[in-house]
C-alpha cells in the first residue's frame, strides 16, 4: 500500500484517495452479508471529507 507524502502531487492524492474509496465500496457491498456496514461507513465518511 502506498502513502501519500507530501512529495505527492494533488492529482496523484486524489486518484490515490478515489481507489481508496473504490476498495472501500467494493468491501462495503462483499460485508453486507456479514453486517460489518457501521466500521466501513465511517471509513468512507473520513475518505469521502478529503475529496
């Protein structure tokens, strides 16, 4: 996994932030079924403020 470091440029930050969100979306629709929505919600919510 990569990390964002201040050598990063915007546009690298929020295609990093993006796939992030779609890994997180991606497991959000796999948990359903194992009802592990509330930790994945509150990750997107944090993603979803640096967009």
């Amino acid at each position: 996994m990569q990390i964002i470091s201040n050598e990063t440029s915007p546009q690298e930050q929020l295609f990093f932030i993006k796939k992030i969100i779609r890994k997180i979306k991606g497991q959000r629709i796999k948990s359903l079924q194992k009802k592990q929505v509330p930790l994945l919600a509150i990750i997107e919510r944090m993603s979803l403020n640096y967009l």
